[in-house]
C-alpha cells in the first residue's frame, strides 16, 4: 500500500510537473515578444535575448559568428577585447522546451557564416555596449533598480566589490574570506558568523566577506556576463591586491564553494584551508554534456519541492525569471519596508535583503556561466586540490538539503579523499548555518587554528 502510494503520488508530481512547465514554456515565449516592445519602447532599442534568432542578430550587429555544435544555433561576438570566450556556458542557449523534448521537435541548424579564427563559439548575449566597446557605468534597464544602494558605485572612481571586513587590522596574522551562495550577500555570514567568533579570533584574524559582483551592495554592471573570471577578478581586485593578501582561509557556502575552488587553484600555495558548505558537485555520467547535466541537476523543472521549483524558473525561462526580477528586485525597498513592518523588527531581515538585491542579468549569468558552465572544470579543481594544494579541505552538508542533495558531498569525497565531511542532521541549504552559528562560529576556529598547527 505504501509503494503504491508513492507510485501515485509520483506519478501526479510529474504530471503536474508537466502541465506547469509547459505552461511557462508558453508564458516565456509571450513575454519574450512583449519585452522586445516595451525595451524599444523605453530605450529606443531593442537587446536581442538568448532566444533571439541569429538572422535577427546578424542584421542587427552585422558581426557576429554563427556555427554548428551539438543542439541549437551558437551566436558569438567577435568584437569585444574582453570577452573570455570559453568562460560562456552552452546552457544560456541549448534549453530546450519541455514541449519540444516531449514531441521530439528538431531544431534547424546553421552552418558557419564566415571564417575567422577564434575559439570553438559560444553564446552571447549581443547587448551593444559590447559591440561598442565595454563602457562602464551604462545606464541601467527599465526593468533594474536604480536606487542609491543598488546604482551607488556607479559614481566612484574605482568599480570594487562591497567588502565587510571585522577582527585584526594591523600586523595581520591570518585572514579569512567567506564567499556567500547564490542570490544572498555578505549578510549571510556577517549576521550570523561574525557576531559568534570568540575574542581571540578576532585580535588575530581579519575577517573579509564580500557581495558578489552583481549581489547585494556591490557593482552591478549591465554589460557584464558574469563569468567565473569576472567574479575571481573583482575578487582580486578588492580583497587581495588592496590588502596586501597573501595567505588566507576560504569559507564559502553552495555557489562560492565553486569560486572558492577556482581560488584554491589559482593560489594553491596561499590557501591555508578550504571548509565548503553545501557544493554544488555533480560528475556527468560518461558521453554527458557536464554543463547541460549540471542545469538538469540543480534546475529538475519539478514543481516540488518548492526550492526546487524556484531554480528551475530561474535557470530555464529567461523572460519569466526577468519578470519576476521585475517584480521583486526592482522594487527591493518596498519588500524589505514590508518586511520589517510585518516583523515588527522582531527578527532580522538580512536573507530578504540577499535574496532581493540582484539584477535578473546578474543571476541569470552568474547561474549559467559559473553554476551551470563551471561544471566543465570542476574534475580538474578537485584533482588539482587533492594533488597540489596543501591545504585542509572540510565540507559540510545538511541532511535535509533539497536543492544540493548530500550526494554532492559524497563525490566530493571520492575526488578529494583528504577531505573530511561532516553531514549535519535535520539541516539545510540555509540552515546548515542559519541557527547553527554558534556552534559552526567554533568548528571553523578549530579548523583554522588546527590548520595553523599543521
């Protein structure tokens, strides 16, 4: 009785599954249509989107390559000098519809247009500020906020991340940088963390958390796509270089654990410690695309559980995803006013705050070129972690997560066997620190302290 229940119960999920996303499928593909008339309306041109068809681009940039790979039709700028082109995943293009998978439909394909030597081609989004030249400081959308929080580095000289930073500040022993997940900021660890940390943590350690470029209160700028090489610039470029750092821990929670990686990487002989929470790990099955296996893994298009539902909005539809951006981003201020007001400032407001202070350009690129595309890297980070870099790896995962399941740390053990996993019952994605600082605010001190040691 109970395995037909679930059998039932199963059954209906897909179904509805099916029905709800078919349904977005269409609803993506209507305000793709209204989008292309309210932005000539507003700004006096049209962005082409990722589900733009090429003829359309080519007419409107006149220079752009079209090539044949796998799925679908690649569009790619040839213009831009800053364009890393092998950092774009091949999932911002290659999503196909839940209708389309289910009738099998083909997608005609194009041969390449024109000859030029350049990387294998990518997609890209052909905003003009990169066919004209990066230009810094553009002026933002119709639909992003424009308030002073979110538009505030816009006027300085120097386009750094916003960067939090607590404990010692002269004569520095160790420091510490903590990397948050993705739509949340610096509060998470700030608000929860930093306030726990004992005494002499702080008189010997200085403590770095940062927004994300893109999150929070740092640049948000719209001509960027949000690569794994953008993040760990701007991360560079305001943590390390500036504060003359050059030896460091790393805590970094579901997305920054993919960042946090890239850094050990690239500074295998600073980094002292690397303690991950939830990672997003995912080996693609032998002849699997990692990147497409990686969107299907962290994005199932399943209506339940909730968490769930929400990634797949906001990896497969592009313009429903913008929408709600619209809705909840924009109007940021309005939500967390509400927000403190139904509280009664009871409780604090700083995940609301993460989870509304994002551009849908920031999130749809930093989901796609770093969560999705960073899949293609992650055997090699791990490798390299394991076998080059001297460092104490400890991993943390709460047994509940539904949105990074255990397993993911299970396969960080078998590539990385010198890490140690601890899996944390009846916790989360969130609260996996959430409501645990205190005693997570300890295991941290003993592992910097034993990496000290060590």
């Amino acid at each position: 009785m109970r395995s037909f229940l679930f059998l039932t119960g199963k059954l209906t999920n897909d179904i509805l599954s099916f029905l709800i996303f078919s349904l977005l499928d269409v609803l993506d593909i209507l305000l793709c249509h209204i989008y292309k008339i309210v932005d000539f309306v507003m700004e006096d041109e049209w962005k082409p989107c990722y589900c733009s068809s090429p003829k359309h681009t080519i007419i409107k940039s006149g220079n752009i390559l079209v090539s044949e790979k796998g799925e679908g039709e690649k569009i790619v700028c040839l213009t831009s000098n800053n364009l890393q082109l092998e950092e774009i995943s091949d999932t911002l293009y290659s999503r196909t519809s839940l209708v389309s998978e289910v009738s099998k439909t083909t997608i005609k394909r194009r041969k390449t247009v024109t000859s030029v030597n350049v990387q294998p081609a990518f997609t890209v989004e052909m905003l003009q500020e990169k066919i004209d030249g990066y230009k810094s400081h553009s002026v933002p959308r119709w639909s992003d906020c424009d308030c002073d929080t979110c538009n505030s580095w816009s006027n300085s000289c120097k386009d750094t991340l916003f960067v939090y930073t607590d404990g010692r500040k002269d004569n520095v022993g160790e420091n510490v940088l903590f990397i948050h997940g993705f739509i949340s900021s610096s509060a998470f660890w700030t608000e929860t963390l930093f306030p726990n940390f004992s005494r002499s943590i702080k008189s010997k350690y200085r403590l770095f958390a940062v927004d994300l470029l893109g999150f929070g209160k740092s640049p948000k700028p719209h001509e960027s796509l949000y690569t794994m090489k953008d993040h760990l610039d701007m991360i560079e470029k305001s943590v390390l270089e500036p504060n003359k750092v050059e030896s460091f821990h790393i805590v970094a929670h579901s997305l920054g654990c993919i960042l946090a990686l890239a850094l050990a990487v690239k500074y295998p002989n600073s980094v002292k410690s690397l303690t991950l929470l939830a990672p997003p790990y995912f080996p693609a099955p032998k002849g699997e695309d990692a990147a497409q296996y990686m969107m299907r893994k962290v994005a199932p298009r399943q209506v339940w559980p909730l968490i769930a539902f929400g990634a797949s909005m906001a990896c497969w539809y592009e313009h429903v995803s913008r929408t709600i951006c619209l809705l909840i981003c924009k109007h940021h201020r309005t939500w967390e006013l509400l927000t403190k007001i139904l509280t009664r400032n009871r409780i604090r407001t700083y995940l609301i705050d993460g989870f509304c202070c994002h551009t849908h350009n920031a999130a749809w690129h930093t989901l796609h070129n770093v969560i999705c595309g960073s899949a293609t890297k992650m055997e090699v980070y791990l490798d390299t972690v394991q076998n080059h870099v001297n460092c104490s790896v400890n991993v943390f995962h709460g047994q509940d997560d539904e949105l990074i399941p255990v397993e993911c740390s299970d396969n960080i053990k078998t590539k990385v066997p010198k890490a140690n996993i601890k899996v944390v019952d009846k916790k989360d994605h969130i609260t996996i620190v959430v409501g645990r600082q205190e005693t997570f605010a300890r295991e941290l001190e003993q592992i910097w302290m034993t990496s000290k040691a060590s």
